[in-house]
C-alpha cells in the first residue's frame, strides 16, 4: 500500500511577520543611519550634488519663490512627484539641515515599504528562502545604499515600481477583476511616471503582457490608458506653456550636449560609455588592474559584463526557472528597467547612479527565482546576504568618522558667497547643486539641468555663454582650473573661442583645496572667479525676486516666441 504524500508544513504568519518586521528595520536603518548625525558636512558626503538642486527649487517653492533654483529663473529640471513630496518638509521644518534629515527618513520609510513588500509578495510564490533573498538583494547589491539614501528620486522610484508590480501580480490572474482594479493600475503607473518620467514605459509593456485579455475588452484597456495619458498631457502642456518645449529643459540640454560630446569621441569611448552601467565597483576593478599593469575597458564596463553574466546564468537555467519567472512576476519588472535603461542610452547618452533604481529591482528578483530552486542555496544565499547587510549598516557612520576634519570644498565655497548674495550679488557655476542650497540661492546653474528655456536657446543652442553671463550680471563663477590656471575642465564643453571669451573676462579671487577619490591622480581647487571691471551695484539685486506664478513661479522671461 502506498504511503500517503507528506504533509506541506503549515504557513508560520506570525514568524513570516517577524521576519519582515527585521527586513523593515535592517532598510530603514540602512539608509537613514547617518540622519541622527546629518550636518552640511555630513549632507555633502550623503547627498548626489544634484539632490541639492530638488531641495534648494522645493525650499524656494515651498518660501514662494516658485520653481526656481537660483530664485530668477523658473525651471522645469525636475521629477514632479519627488519635488511635490519633499515641499511639505522645507514648509515645515526651518534651517539648512532639518529638512534634509526628514528627507533621508522620507527615503527610509520608502525603502523599508519596498522590502516587506517585496518579500511579502514573493512569499507565497516561491517560498520564504528566495523571498528573503530578493528582499535582502535590494539592500546588498553594489551601491543600493548610496543610490536609495542620495536625495534623488530613486527611492520613490523603487517603491512605486514595486507597486505596479505587486499590482500587476494581483490583477494578471483574475478574469472577473472589476474595472476599477484596471484604472487604480493605471493611476499607480501614472505616479510611477510622475516619479521619472522614463517610467511611462510601464504601460505599453503592462498592455503588451495583457493584450490577450486587453485587445476583447477596451474599457479595461482605456482604464489602465486614462490615468497616464492624463498625466502626461498636463505635464506636457505645462512644459510646452512655459517653456516652449515638450519635457523638461534639462532633457534638451543633456540630449544637445550629449550629442555633442559623443561625435568628440573614439569607437573605443563611445563603447564604453554606450554599455556603461554603474554598480559601484568599477574603480576598484580599475585600481586592481593598474596595480597588475593591465588597462583595458573592463573597470568601466565591469558592471555591465557582471549583469549579463547575471542573464546569461538565467538564459542557461531557463527551462528550470521559466515557471517561476512568471510566477513572480519578473518579466514586468526586467522589462521595465530595460526600456528605462535604453531611453537614458539612446536620449541623454548617460547612465548615473540613480537612474539605476529600476534595475535594483529587477536584479533583485531575478537573485531570488535562481536559488527558488535550490533549498540549500537559498539558506546560504539568505545566511551571506543578512551578515553583508548588517556589516554595511554603520559603514557611512565609520566613513563621515574617518573622513577629514575640514569642510568639502563646495561647502567652503558656498560660505564665501552666501555674504555676497545676500547683499544682491549672483554667481554662476557648474554642478551647483550643493553650493547653490547652503549659498542660500541667487547661483545660477551653468550646466542647463535647473534653467529656464532662455538658457537653451541663448547658451547651450547659440552659444553665447559670456553674453549670457553679462546679461545675467553674472559677478562670479565657480569653477576649478587646470594647470594653467585657466578655467576647467566644464567650460571647456564649448568651442575654445566660447570658453576663451568667459575666460578673458574674469579674474581669480579665491580658491579652495580639492579633496578627490584615490583613483583621481591629480585634483584640481574649486576657485572663484569675479568678472574683470564690474560695476555691479552690490546692495541692489539686479534681478527682482519672482513673484509666486502658480504653475510656474516667477520668470523675467516668457516662453520662447
């Protein structure tokens, strides 16, 4: 007689919401460790410089001076939702530094979301070993942390996309679904796009993977349609009203410049940077390898070649995972972070860290269904993951204890100029986000990511750079220098005669040691210039404050004509 099957052990609900409740305390002390400790020291080590540029247009939006970074010129260099999110905290909380502690707790709690939901949703799909490892995976991979504490929109990111895909999971099998199942699917797509504009991906490739259904069923279809088309076309009109182009003006300079930029490189560069993809580690590959006397284009390309290395397994085992692909739901998320991938290659030509938020996840799941079927993996797997996971915890408190005493460069700058701005002058520099913020404002951005539409026609299409700069009563620059002390490298993006006629007109008046990463060989001082011969009136600002425009905020200047 044949012995009856084995029981299947009962789910353990209370263990499984110990077990998240430590995932959610191990994500949120991940990233906001350093928020007890945050000064300006502090916010310039953990933020990305162009964090300052969503903390300084949301302080200014939030003291009514609308969407301006510089407090002049209006500029749509931004993500919506992130923006709207983090106006409340610089509304509420006063200072320099309070409000940047709240928005590493605001980032926290998104990250520790994403985790519990992560691994609630794998849970039941492929057990709690695989579970736990896509949840830990979010928190381990090669600069998760810095990526989802930097201030950028990549803990928003995560977590809406980990919506959509939960969503998804909980809608693809259920024919009966009511139609207002479709359109919050929709709305929570629309969000996700708000979050980063790439994200509009999210709904073709959610109606290609539904088109069975979708193609008989139109209402449905225009449910999960509706919420982004909407979204879209305000934003867009907005754009367009305001600024005479369709996105963001950032977009347009990254995309003129960029293209510019790449006809100025070789086969070899444009490869690399064509398949670069930032994890983190790469210097450290190249510092190996000069230390073994090899260079080559692997420390640039090591990401990349450890991430489809990554597929390739997955390629290989596809018959045994394929079911549990689908299960999980990967497919959505994979091809997600893959198109939002391709459009940053293909439109800017740039990949930085945050933009790899979308791939976090995707990853993350993917670690997961390659040990679902490996018990024994599995366990080692969630074993190695937790110790790398709470080893990284107090890792950027042992960092901003070991770095040097004196403030960054960009923070000393800043003090130099905040007294001058104060008084009416303005000052222009390139990667301004930080100086910018703790100047108190009135620097106007020169790389085009927080300008209005004048900047893109005057500068970056006309090239008219030192005229912009006389226009704007621009008194100083803030930039480093080469071996000549000339200005560099960042003015050097536009033709010698356009860099030599801004060089010619401005003399330096202070300068401020660098402080470079090791594979840095040489590091140039962040300097100030101050434009030779002005008569600019300090005490009476040259510019007017712009007056609170509601969509747009205040601008001396309308859209392009």
């Amino acid at each position: 007689m044949a012995a009856a099957p084995a029981a299947t052990p009962a789910p353990a609900p209370d263990h499984d919401m110990r077990i998240a409740g430590a995932l959610a305390l191990l994500a949120f002390l991940t990233v906001a460790v350093v928020a007890p400790v945050l000064d300006a020291n502090a916010a310039a080590a953990t933020f990305f410089d162009d964090a300052f540029y969503y903390f300084q247009i949301a302080r200014n939006v939030a003291g009514g001076a609308g969407f301006t970074f510089d407090g002049l010129h209006v500029t749509s260099g931004f993500h919506p939702l992130w923006l709207m999110v983090q106006i409340p905290l610089f509304l509420l909380l006063p200072g320099d530094v309070l409000p940047l502690r709240a928005v590493l707790f605001l980032e926290a709690a998104l990250v520790a979301a994403t985790t519990v939901m992560v691994f609630r949703a794998l849970l039941p799909r492929l057990g709690r070993g695989p579970a736990l490892v896509s949840a830990l995976l979010l928190l381990v991979q090669p600069g998760a942390p810095r990526i989802l504490r930097g201030g950028m929109e990549a803990a928003l990111v995560l977590w809406l996309l980990a919506v959509v895909w939960t969503q998804w999971l909980a809608l693809r099998n259920d024919a009966q679904a009511p139609l207002r199942r479709w359109f919050w699917l929709g709305a929570w797509c629309a969000l996700f796009f708000l979050a980063r504009l790439e994200g509009a991906v999210a709904v073709p490739i959610l109606a290609a993977l539904a088109w069975p259904r979708l193609r008989h069923d139109a209402r449905r279809a225009l449910a999960l349609l509706v919420p982004l088309a909407l979204s879209a076309a305000v934003y867009l009109a907005w754009t367009r009203w305001t600024f005479g182009t369709w996105g963001p003006v950032s977009a347009s300079v990254k995309a003129h410049l960029g293209g510019a930029a790449w006809t100025k490189l070789s086969t070899g560069q444009q490869l690399t940077q064509l398949f670069y993809f930032p994890w983190g580690f790469e210097p450290h590959v190249q510092r190996l390898l000069r230390w073994v006397g090899v260079t080559s284009l692997a420390p640039p390309l090591a990401g990349t070649l450890v991430m489809v290395a990554l597929l390739a397994a997955v390629a290989w085992q596809r018959h045994r995972l394929l079911p549990r692909l689908r299960e999980g739901g990967v497919a959505f998320v994979v091809a997600t972070a893959v198109a939002m991938l391709i459009i940053d290659k293909v439109s800017v030509r740039l990949m930085v860290d945050w933009y790899r938020a979308p791939s976090l996840l995707a990853l993350a799941l993917l670690g997961g269904v390659v040990v679902a079927a490996h018990a024994r993996l599995a366990r080692a797997a969630v074993v190695a993951l937790a110790i790398v996971g709470l080893a990284r915890v107090p890792q950027p408190l042992w960092y901003l204890g070991s770095s040097a005493a004196s403030p960054p460069e960009g923070l000393l700058a800043a003090e130099w100029l905040r007294p001058r701005l104060q008084a009416g002058a303005v000052a222009g520099s390139w990667n301004s986000g930080l100086i910018g913020y703790f100047a108190g404002g009135r620097v106007v951005n020169l790389d085009g990511v927080a300008n209005d539409a004048a900047f893109l026609r005057e500068v970056v299409s006309g090239r008219d750079l030192d005229g912009y700069l006389e226009r704007e009563r621009v008194l100083f620059l803030v930039e480093g220098t080469n071996a000549e002390g000339r200005l560099a490298p960042l003015v050097r993006r536009y033709p010698r005669a356009v860099a030599e006629a801004v060089e010619g007109r401005y003399a330096q008046v202070a300068a401020f040691p660098g402080t470079c990463a090791p594979e840095i060989e040489r590091c140039p001082p962040l300097t100030i210039w101050e434009r030779k011969g002005s008569a600019e009136p300090i005490g009476q600002p040259p510019h007017p404050p712009p007056a609170w425009g509601g969509w747009g905020g205040g601008s001396k200047k309308g859209p392009p004509r």
